[in-house]
C-alpha cells in the first residue's frame, strides 16, 4: 500500500510576488511625505526663532513703556540681568546694541548687592555698570552681543543679523530671514 505524505502548506510564488508589489506601492506613496521632512523642521526652526524674537522685543518694549519717559525719551531697560537699548522716541529695542546705560536702580534688587554679584560672576556681556552714579566699564569683557542674542534663548548658531538701521536682518542658514525695524517695532 502506498502512503501518501501530507501535503505541505506554503505561498505560492504568485502570491509572494503581489505581496512584494502592494508594500512597494505603499511605499512609494509614503516615501514623498518623509522626504521633506528637513525642510519643514527647517521652517519649524525659523519660525520658533522668529517668535522668540516677536516675544523679545513686546516684553522690551513693555517694560519700556511701563519704566515711562525721562526728559531725553524712553530709557535703556534691564531683561535678565542684561541692558537692553531702547530707542528713546519709539521704546522698542535699537537695532545696533551698544554698552547700555541701565540706571543704577535696575541693578540694586534684593539686599542692593545684587550688581556686585553680577559683577563678579563675569559681569554684563560687557554692558556699563552704573552705581550710586559713578560708571565703571568692565573690563577684558567681549563686545555686547548683538540684538537677536539679547532676545533669543534658543541656539542661533549659524544664523547672521544684518544690521542697517533702523532695521535688521536675521537670516537662517537655510536662506529664509525677517527684518526687525525698531521705529515701530515690525517683525516681518
């Protein structure tokens, strides 16, 4: 008597060949909707930066606003534990950062020991100290960082500030920029 052997169950060859077909259209179809994913992180980067800067000049320009006018227009304004320049007509933070001339009352918080603390830890990015009336330049200090490295706490490393006043250029690595005009306060 002869046996026969339990036929093996498989794929046949066919099928094999449609299943390798539908997840190379399924991969096709996805495939452009990943491949752009750098350019759209890039514009993500730009616009988280370009916020920071909006968000940077309002709070400059409030707290400009809020320290009022002297005889010579709006003052210079401190934002943490640095001195921001404030055009004096507009109260929007200037396009060129000089050493800034914070009044001494911005410094004296606390105990009124708080801009010796300041000083000693390396000082203001270069920034004059102005106590009891009597200016001290820090010395062997880098020059003042400029606007958008006041205003920005992200990483803007390759990133250029053009500075034609009374506007500004920050440009991306990537080519994308905005101009910042301190006569009104624009971002665009």
């Amino acid at each position: 008597m002869t046996q026969f052997l339990p036929r093996q169950r498989g794929f046949t060859l066919i099928e094999l060949v449609m299943v390798i077909v539908i997840l190379g259209l399924l991969a096709a179809a996805a495939l452009p909707r990943f491949s752009d994913l750098r350019q759209q992180a890039q514009v993500a980067s730009f616009d988280g930066v370009k916020a920071g800067f909006k968000t940077g000049i309002a709070i400059a320009h409030a707290k400009s606003i809020a320290q009022g006018k002297d005889a010579s227009g709006f003052r210079d304004v401190l934002l943490d534990g640095t001195c921001i320049n404030i055009d004096p007509v507009s109260g929007f933070p200037t396009v060129n950062q000089t050493p800034g001339s914070c009044a001494a009352t911005a410094f004296l918080k606390n105990d009124g020991l708080d801009w010796l603390r300041r000083l000693a830890q390396g000082g203001n990015r270069g920034h004059w100290f102005s106590v009891l009336g009597v200016s001290r330049a820090v010395a062997m200090m880098p020059p003042p960082p400029t606007l958008p490295e006041l205003l920005i706490q992200l990483d803007i490393t390759g990133w250029t500030w053009a500075e034609s006043p009374p506007t500004g250029t920050l440009t991306a690595p990537g080519g994308q920029s905005f101009v910042y005009n301190q006569n009104n306060g624009s971002v665009l």
